[in-house]
C-alpha cells in the first residue's frame, strides 16, 4: 500500500467541503437552465405558438426572431460557444485557480442573461447565447475538477455525482417556471414571458458570486502553485480542524512533488497518461452516442408520435424522473460503486431502446394500442440515464485523470462531450427521416451494447481509492512512489 493511501481514513467533518460544492454546483444549475431556456422560450421568440394547429400571435415585444433558421441558430449557438469555453476552462484554472476560475463565470452569466432580458433583435441576442456558452464551457471543465479535489475520498462520488443533479434540476426548474410561474394571458392562451425567465438566470448567478466568494480554494492547486501553507490552511477548513491535514497534506505534497520531478511536455504528457485520458474520452462518447440529448430535446415529438395526448406534459414529468433518480444515485455512488451503476444504466438504456425500435416499427394502426410501451421505455431510459450514464463520466473526469494532465485532460474531454452533443441532436432529423425513429433507437442501443464491453474491459472501479492510488493503477510505471511495509 502507498503512504499516501492512509489519507482515506483523516475523518473530520465535510461541512464545509459540502457547502463549498454546493456553492460552486450553482454553475451547474445555470448550465442547466441555459439548456433548458429554449424549450419554453423559442416558439414565443420566433412568433411560432400554436393551440390546437391555430396559430396564437404573441405580444410584438416578445418576438425578436423572423423564423425557423434564427431560432435553430440562437438555440444551437450555445454549444459552439460552450465548445470553445471548455477548451478554455483548463488553462484558466491552472493560472487562476479552481476557485478563480468558477468565480468569472458568475459576472458573464450576470451580463448574458441580463442582456437576454432587455435585448430585442436577432444579433445581440444571439451573441449573448454565445457568450453564455463560453462561461458554461468554462463550468464543465472546471466544477467537476474542483469538485473532486475538495471531496472527501469515501464521499468523492457522492459529492461528484452533485454537479449532474445540479444541471437536471437547473433544466426542470427552468421548465417549470417557463410553463408555470413567468406567463402572459394572450386572448386564454398562456405564453412564457421569457424575459422575466431570465431575470431567474441573474438571480441564480447573483447567490453564485456571493457564495463561491467565501468557499476555500482547491488544496491540490495550492500546493501545485507552492503554496502549501495557504493548501494546509484550505484542507483544515475542509475537513474541520487542523487534526484532519496531515495525512491528506503528505498525499498532496508527495503528488506535487513527483509531478515536478518530470518536466512538462504538453499533449505528449496526454499520451503518457493515454489510459486514464481515453478512459474519460470514451466515457463522454458513449454518454452522448447514447442518443440522451436526441430524446430530451426532441421527447414532446416522441410523445406525439406515439399518439400520446399533452405531450408537454409528459415532457416535463420526464425531468422529473431525470431529478429524482440523479438524486437516488448520489448515496449509491460510494456504496455500490461506479462501474456498477454505469454497467447498469447502459443494459438498462439498451432494453428501453429495443422497446423503442419494437414501438416504432410497429404499423401506424397498431401503436395507439402500444403507447404504453413507448411511454414506459422514454421515462425508464431517463431513469437508467440518471442513474449511472449521466453523472459518472463528470464524476470520473475528475478522479481518473492524474494532477500533472487534470486541467487540460479535463478540458478537452468537456469539449469533447460538447462536440458529441452537437453531433447528436444536429443528426437526429436526419437519421429519423431516413431510417425512422426505429432505426434511430436501433443505433443508439448499438452504441450501448459497445459502451457495455468497453466499461467491463476497461473502465475501473475507483470507489474509496485516493488519488494517489488512481494514479499507480492507471499511469505509467513508476519507480519515485515510496512503499511502506503492511503492518
């Protein structure tokens, strides 16, 4: 066993590393309500509301697009720009700091949805979305690796697991507040009034800025910066006490001391940690591949499909089982273990889509007697998403790759994640149109049956294992880790 390995068991109390991830998660539910703003938002945007096939004109101050192509661009400008701000992320927080990093995000979330509630033409409102992009981006690279540096080893997955159940409650708040709370009555019909939707973007970003002020900076990044004074300092707010730094502070410092033996190589240092690097890669492939995305955004056409009456409805009621069972599987993170709850999630997802592909395939005479079926595999496939797909990859981005790749790694692997996303929801009409949405189903269980080798050929189980022994499994042979004799 490694020295550094005994840090598992320093106690203390994670009060404060609890309240510092909530603080920093903050970001995660303004990623979420960015990703969730269209969906009540965009046909009041473009003018395009429609009761029953009749179409209801909405209030001339509310309609800033002139149709379909600026919607679609308005909608789909904020991956390009989270895109570019993940790539960001990594090398900001290496100069900045963790906490530096989460902090700007707060003042261009402000501006963004401030400028998206007073904006009222097409390019400035669009260039806001953009830029709310670039500070989602920076959140996806950085949250997570803050996360997992503040945690607790035996709660690391639990704690990591917050920033999805943050994203998913961010996207259900954003539904419920579109639908329920911030409407116009417009001759019986209610709209969203997505002006003041955004007023609930600054508010969120406000509460960000004030707690994200007051949290410790990552201990990890402290010390790799040399700063082990102001790390031992950061580790006892942590953990409650300066009875609880000394076996984490050895972990930290003999991590820092044997990433600065070997010097910097830029992406050649990617290839010398390419395990735990395509680790992190595949997963966010596989998370994406899973076709998520493509039944989230386009569930109400799903629904429709299906013959099922209030669609949107149903639609919200999916973010809801997206919540909950995010919320059931933080407890089950370091009780069952990851690989197990990923291994679960992708057979689970792979029978909801063959229940899918039966579904549609089915004659059009014949599925109004089958709605069930497509209704239980929709909400079961959010349920099993939920459950391992959706938070573990985040959660395993931030344990798996090693201090010396962290920030780029993480960077590139949001990024990644992005691009997938892109593609997915980009190709869905596409593929649906040319293969029908039995052929779309059939190709997103094909990706799940490859996800469920690759996690049992490769993926590791990291349940209770310190950084220091993740980076002896995963890394490359090393000789400057000092052992110590079993007891």
């Amino acid at each position: 066993m490694v020295a550094e390995a005994q840090g598992r068991g320093s106690g203390g109390s994670p009060t404060c590393a609890i309240l510092s991830t909530l603080a920093v998660c903050l970001s995660a539910v303004i990623f979420g309500m960015a990703l969730g703003f269209t969906s009540p938002a965009i046909d009041v945007m473009k003018d395009g509301v429609k009761v029953d096939g009749h179409h209801i004109p909405a209030p001339e101050n509310l309609v800033v697009f002139s149709g379909d192509a600026q919607g679609s661009l308005y909608s789909a400008l904020i991956n390009i720009g989270a895109l570019i701000g993940a790539l960001c992320g990594g090398a900001l927080s290496d100069r900045i700091g963790r906490k530096g990093a989460i902090l700007i995000q707060a003042p261009i979330y402000i501006l963004t949805w401030f400028g998206t509630s007073i904006f009222s033409s097409f390019v400035p409102l669009t260039m806001a979305r953009f830029i709310l992009g670039l500070g989602i981006g920076v959140c996806t690279s950085t949250v997570p690796t803050y996360i997992s540096e503040v945690a607790p080893t035996d709660l690391r997955g639990a704690f990591g697991a917050a920033f999805q159940m943050a994203v998913v409650f961010g996207i259900m708040l954003t539904y419920l507040l579109g639908a329920y709370v911030f409407i116009l009555d417009v001759d019986g019909h209610e709209m969203c009034q997505w002006r003041h939707l955004a007023y609930a973007g600054i508010v969120v970003a406000a509460g960000m800025l004030l707690f994200v002020l007051a949290i410790p900076e990552s201990p990890r990044y402290l010390a790799s910066a040399g700063k082990m004074d102001k790390a031992r300092v950061a580790i006892a707010k942590l953990r409650g006490g300066s009875a609880f730094v000394g076996n984490e502070l050895e972990e930290i410092h003999n991590s820092v001391q044997s990433n600065s033996s070997q010097q910097s190589r830029g992406l050649a240092d990617l290839w010398t940690h390419r395990k735990p690097f395509s680790i992190g890669m595949m997963l966010m492939l596989i998370q994406q591949l899973s076709g998520v995305n493509a039944v989230i955004f386009f569930q109400d056409t799903i629904f429709e499909d299906a013959g099922m009456s209030n669609p949107a409805a149903l639609g919200f009621y999916v973010m809801v089982v997206q919540v909950v069972m995010t919320g059931v599987s933080i407890p089950l993170m370091d009780t069952l273990g990851r690989k197990v709850l990923l291994l679960t999630a992708t057979v689970g997802m792979f029978f909801c889509c063959m229940g899918m592909v039966i579904f549609f395939a089915l004659p059009d005479d014949s599925r109004s007697s089958m709605g069930w079926l497509a209704m239980i595999s929709s909400f079961a496939y959010i349920g099993f998403f939920s459950l391992g797909l959706g938070p573990i990859p985040w959660l395993m981005m931030g344990e798996i790759f090693p201090q010396q790749i962290r920030s780029s790694a993480s960077s590139l692997a949001a990024a990644f994640n992005w691009t997938c996303s892109f593609i997915t929801t980009e190709t869905v009409s596409g593929l649906q149109q040319a293969v029908g949405f039995s052929g779309v189903f059939g190709l997103y269980a094909t990706t799940l049956v490859i996800g469920t080798v690759y996690i049992i050929a490769k993926v590791p189980e990291t349940k209770g294992k310190s950084f220091a022994e993740l980076e002896l499994m995963l890394g490359p042979a090393r000789r400057d880790v000092p052992l110590i004799q079993a007891a």
